[in-house]
C-alpha cells in the first residue's frame, strides 16, 4: 500500500467477476479465454465473516468452505487480468462482496432457460453500484433470445448492455469482456461529467 | 515437531497462522500480486512451510489466489501470511488500482488501457 501500483515498473492486477446461477457456464466462460486452466480456491468461512462480533473460545464457530473458480489473462500496458467466478450456491452470496471490491466490472451469465437463476446477481451488482453487462449463453445451441424480452424479464435499466455469448468460444467472451470495460468507462466519464 | 507425521503435516489451517485469519482489516485483495524481495530471497532459508512455498512461488509476480490454489490453502492463511512476509521485507505486494481510491482520470485511463489490452487479445 502507500505507492500506487502505476508507479511500479511490475505488472498491475485488474478483476472482472463472472456471476450467474449454479450451472450457467461461468467457469466455461473464464476457461475458454484464460491462459491457465482456471484454477479453484477455497476460502475458510467462519462465523466472524458471517457478522457476528465474537469468536467463541471454545471451539464451537462453524466454518464453510467456499470455492472460487479463476483465471489469468496477461494483458499489454503490464497489466494482468484476472476473471473470477462467484460461487454459484445462493448461501455463499455473501462472499460476492469479497469478489466485486475493486473490480472493473461483472458479468452477468444468463441461460434462458433458468432466468431467474441469475437474479440474484442482477440485484447484487445494482445495488452495489457494480457496473454490469448481462451475457445470454447460447452454449446450449437456443435459439438467440430477443434480448429486449430479457431486458423486460430482469427488469434491468436501459443502459445495461445484453450481450449473446457462446461461452465456449475465446472471441465471444472476449467480446463480453469488452462490453463490460466499455460500460464501466461509460460509467466513469459521465460519472465525471456529472461532478 | 509433534505436527510432522510420515505423509506430511497434519494441522487445521489457522494453525499455520496462530489464530490469526486478518479479520477487521481491510483484507489483501484476491488479485493483489505477490513478488518476493532481493532481501527476502537471501533470507528465503529462515521461512519454513507455506511462508517459504510463498517465496518461491512468487518469484514472478503471483496473485494471492493463485497462491492460495498452488498451495491448496485457504486463500484467509495465505493472506495472513503473505502479510508478514511484507512485514519482514521479504515480499512486495502490488493491491489493485481500486476505482474508489483513485481520482476519475487516471480510472479512466487504466480502463482504456485494460479495454485496449482485452482487445489485442
């Protein structure tokens, strides 16, 4: 901390989070662009990250263990990219926070099939005030939803971008990803335009 | 040591760290990079278990999540430790450009640069 990280001659890190319901492809999705096989993490939860001030002595604080799925892009300009999964279980929501502070972005992957599995995510990230473009998979070979039809089922604003995706194929996510740091510069311009 | 057994070590994980898992502190981001120090590579011999497999791992800039992955530790033990490496001088540790600590133009700027890299790709 102290020195910004520019000021270094080393590599920068950057995140974006891939959010969606259990099942949707998000690690297919950080898979087909990383440039590691996407590697699991776990994360040890007891009861003092759940809120609960005290840690009881005598040993009797539960833990959970969360798993997150990641991914590496060395970008230009010493940058490195990573691309994080959340956990898909709606109990580990609460580790999402953990998983957007600092991010550029999110993206919101969305089967057609099971909309609702993914609007858990859609009210995380307004409300946290995380920028976000929803990204409709069309891995199962559906046919390509109206996105306007799923603008109207997530209820989300005008300006979200909704993307079609096959999250199997590195161009398309590629493509998401551009989405996702064009509306967060969006974002910041009129943001700065506004103060 | 009483923790050594034939296979390995047998410990619960905040063992490894004395209890400490870095709760109330603002945690050490996920993606925030490791790089081990030309002090802390000549001092490499003093650290033993998941400290000194975070030194050598980190010899190329390593995010604490890949760490914790490498490691096959819950990313809480490599946070705590990695932290004490910087205290002793023995690893650097680069946080993200987070958008809230930064002024809306250099934020900006990082952007066109992470959206001219993404496109390169």
């Amino acid at each position: 901390m102290g020195s910004k990280p520019s000021d270094r001659t080393g590599l920068t890190p950057v995140k974006i989070v891939v959010a969606g319901g259990f099942g949707v492809g998000k690690t297919t999705f950080v898979g087909a662009i990383s440039e590691i096989e996407p590697l699991r993490s776990e994360a040890i939860i007891t009861d003092a990250s759940l809120g609960v001030d005290e840690i009881v002595a005598d040993g009797t604080k539960t833990e959970t263990t969360v798993a997150m799925d990641f991914g590496r892009i060395s970008l230009k300009h010493h940058l490195v990219l990573y691309l994080f999964g959340t956990p898909g279980q709606d109990r580990f929501h609460f580790m999402w926070d953990e998983l957007a502070r600092g991010a550029i972005g999110a993206v919101v992957l969305v089967d057609t099939r099971r909309i609702e599995a993914c609007f858990a995510a859609v009210d995380f990230f307004e409300k946290r005030g995380t920028p976000f473009v929803v990204a409709i998979n069309t891995f199962h070979g559906r046919r390509v939803h109206d996105p306007e039809l799923v603008r109207e089922a997530l209820r989300i604003a005008p300006e979200v971008p909704i993307v079609h995706c096959d999250a199997r194929v590195r161009v398309d996510v590629q493509k998401v990803l551009v989405a996702v740091v064009e509306h967060s510069l969006e974002r910041v311009m009129s943001e700065a335009a506004a103060s | 040591m009483s923790d050594v057994m034939a296979g390995g070590r047998i410990v619960r994980p905040y063992t490894m760290t004395g209890g400490r898992s870095g709760v109330g502190l603002v945690p050490i981001a996920l993606e925030a990079l490791v790089t081990v120090t030309p002090a802390g590579m000549r001092m490499r011999g003093r650290f033993r278990w998941e400290s000194a497999e975070i030194l050598a791992h980190s010899r190329k800039e390593t995010a604490i999540v890949e760490l914790a992955a490498i490691l096959d530790v819950p990313v809480g033990v490599v946070r705590v430790l990695a932290a004490d490496l910087r205290d002793q001088g023995a690893v650097a540790i680069t946080e993200p450009p987070g958008a809230t600590d930064t002024a809306d133009s250099d934020y900006a700027e990082l952007l066109h640069k992470v959206l001219d890299g993404i496109k390169a790709l």
